[in-house]
C-alpha cells in the first residue's frame, strides 16, 4: 500500500498540523494551501521594498500563514481566491468574502485532484466543504480519500439557525445564512466519498451520525495547543473583580445573544467585566446595555493572544455550535477555568476545569458566571486543572494519533 499522503486546505485552521504530523513521519508528500509565507518566494519578497512600518506590516500578517516546522519544498501553493477573501474580510465586504470563499474551494479542489493524480498519491487528505471536486478525481484513480470534518453537520445547523431566527430575529445578527440545499448535498457527496472521517469532538460524530453517515468510519481527535506558547499567568488573579474572556467571532453562532443575556442578569454585580476579541456581526445597539463593562477588540495580533488569556479570569463560550474549539485549548492551556456548552466540541469536564451549561440557558450561564466571581479559591483551583487538562492535549498528541489512525487503517487494508 502507498504510504504517501497529500494534505490540503485551502486556508489554515489546524492543517498545519496535519501535514506536519505525516511530515515527521516520512509519508508527506506534499501539504497544498493557498497562502504559505516563504520569504524569498513570490508575492512575499515585494516586502523587502517597501517602507520600514509597511514592511513590518506586512510581514506580521504574512507570518499568520506559516509554520517554521514546515518543510517549504513540501509546500504547495495556489489560489488568488484566498487572498481576494482575506481582503474582502478585513474591508468588510462580506459578499466579496462570501464568494472568493465558495468559488475558490471548487477551484482549488480541482487542482489538487489534478497534483494528486499526476504525483501517486496513496492519501489524499482534505477538510470540510473544500475536498469534493479533489476526492471524486483521487476516487477514480484509486487514491484512499480521508477528510477532516473540522465542524458539525450544516444540516444540524441549519436546524439550530433556524430555531434562532426564531428567538431573537434577523436583526440580532443578519450574517449567518442556512445553507442551501445545492451546498448540503454536495456536504452529503463529500462525506459519501470519504473512506475514513477524522473529527475532533463526539459532538461532530453524533451531528454526523444523525444524518446517517456510517459511525464504523469515523474516528475522534481532539484538537490540541501550543504549550510552549500557551501559559499561565505567573500569579492568577485572587481579587473580587472577575475578567470574562471571549475569543471569537461574536455573533449568533457561539452563543453571543445568551453571553449578553447572561451580562444583563448580572447587570448589578460591578465586578464582572467582559472581554470580546474578534470579528463582530452584532449591531452596537445590543453591546450597548453593558455599557462600561465590555471592551470589544475586532482584531488582536495572533502573536499576542497568550497575553491576552492571560489577562483574563474565564473564558466563556456559550457556543451553539462547533467542531472542537482550539480558542479553549488555548485558554486552559494559559490557566484558565472555562465555561461552555456541550456543543463546544471541548474537553472540558463539568465542575473541574470549568462548567458546562445547556445551550441558550443565559439563566444557567449567568449562574455559574456568578460562582466563580464569589469564591476565587474554586476558580484559581479550576484554572489549575484546565491546565493540566491542556497539558494532556499537546499538538504532538494529535499528530501522532492521526500517524497512529494511517498505521492501523493500512493494517486492516481500509476494510
């Protein structure tokens, strides 16, 4: 059997790790993106001829899409369409977003299914909503096809969205639209096409297993962090105030209507303040109640984000829908207790690490919220054990168990 696996994505999530992890094993034989930073490669070397501050622009966002560990000569790259994207959501411009995102997989796809049918590939391995037009060459050329299934079934949230624009109307947030069903069959065509699905939560697997899909192929990875760069604070914070945190985009997706339900159950109680970082499609008219209690910060440097977990007390997500979500790896990797939904996807153990409330329960939310800010000794101890949980979850684990899945499906002959 062929050993040699091809990954590809066309943007970052977590791939990164994926091609490293079979990189280190001697079976990459390429890893293809659209954006990989190179600096003496084309576009990046024009940075070496612009202003001193543009330049240091430049090459901090350039970085964003790198990983020092990654053999270049093993790197693939192509797609204007990842840039076009990248442009159109730093200016706002969602259609544009929206498109150069759609069109650009298809494209993309296409041409990883031609590399990998010239090359003789053993593997192929993809992500979600990117793979279909890759996998249906690889299928025909006898290629094994694995896809990483990064996120719950659209179906399952479309149902969810639906149940939303219900509660809280289109005004709240007017962004996420359902999936139209020419996308979810192609979803369902992808899965079908799959010999083996990777994911990282049993939330994924149960979303997948709702709609049918066969659970014998399907395995679980949690996600993981980087320990190194993800740490406590030397001295966790044993004062009255407490420091919310949330990581992400806030919107109606990961629960932003209940956090600002919860906040305005706790409206009275001064000491807790909430920090949001990251893009934001909820209009201010709703920010507004919390008044001096929220600070919003559309954008943090990736670089920074350690210091900004630890500057925190709790991290909060009250998602209504996930895959595995890395940003609370990463906060229990830098100490800090969690508290979330089950739909999170985490590894958070309820009354442990953090807590675990039932999704749109802003009651429930406010609650535990408020717990935490009364007894600092529990929250400290917690915070402690989200970081030995995280110690158990290092990027390395997940690398050699998707090393260890290859192994035993080469063993079994893929039957």
């Amino acid at each position: 059997m062929n050993a040699r696996v091809a990954v590809f994505h066309p943007g970052v999530q977590h791939a990164y790790e994926t091609a490293l992890a079979f990189q280190n094993a001697g079976q990459l034989a390429w890893f293809a993106t659209s954006i990989f930073y190179v600096p003496d490669r084309w576009p990046y070397r024009i940075a070496a001829w612009t202003p001193a501050r543009l330049r240091a622009q430049l090459e901090h966002e350039f970085r964003r899409r790198h990983h020092p560990e990654l053999n270049p000569a093993l790197v693939r790259t192509f797609g204007l369409h990842e840039w076009i994207e990248r442009v159109g959501m730093r200016l706002g411009l969602r259609r544009v977003e929206h498109y150069a995102n759609e069109f650009g997989n298809v494209a993309f796809a296409r041409r990883v299914g031609r590399l990998a049918d010239a090359d003789g590939v053993g593997v192929l391995w993809g992500y979600d909503t990117a793979s279909l037009s890759a996998f249906r060459r690889a299928k025909k050329s006898g290629i094994r096809c694995v896809l990483e299934q990064s996120i719950g079934h659209p179906r399952v949230w479309n149902e969810l969205l639906t149940e939303e624009r219900e509660r809280s109307g289109n005004a709240f947030d007017p962004y996420p639209l359902p999936y139209p069903e020419r996308d979810l069959a192609n979803v369902d065509a992808e899965l079908a096409l799959a010999d083996r699905i990777v994911c990282g939560s049993s939330f994924v697997r149960e979303t997948l297993r709702s709609q049918r899909v066969d659970e014998r192929s399907i395995s679980v990875v949690p996600s993981g962090a980087a320990l190194e760069t993800f740490s406590p604070a030397a001295r966790p914070n044993q004062g009255p105030a407490l420091r919310l945190l949330f990581a992400g985009h806030f919107g109606v997706r990961k629960g932003a209507w209940y956090l600002l339900e919860a906040m305005r159950m706790l409206r009275d109680d001064r000491r807790i303040t909430l920090t949001v970082i990251g893009k934001r499609t909820v209009p201010d008219r709703y920010l507004a109640p919390i008044g001096d209690r929220l600070e919003a910060r559309s954008h943090v440097p990736r670089a920074t984000m350690a210091d900004v977990y630890r500057a925190g007390d709790v991290f909060v997500l009250p998602t209504l829908f996930e895959g595995s979500a890395i940003a609370i790896y990463e906060a229990m990797a830098c100490g800090l207790p969690v508290v979330t939904t089950p739909n999170a996807g985490s590894v958070v153990r309820d009354g442990v690490d953090g807590f675990i409330v039932p999704i749109r329960d802003a009651a429930a939310l406010a609650d535990r919220i408020r717990q935490l800010a009364d007894d600092p000794v529990r929250r400290i101890a917690m915070g402690a054990n989200a970081r030995a949980r995280a110690l158990e979850h290092p990027w390395s684990a997940y690398r050699a168990e998707l090393v260890n899945l290859m192994r035993q499906w080469h063993e079994s002959g893929w039957s």
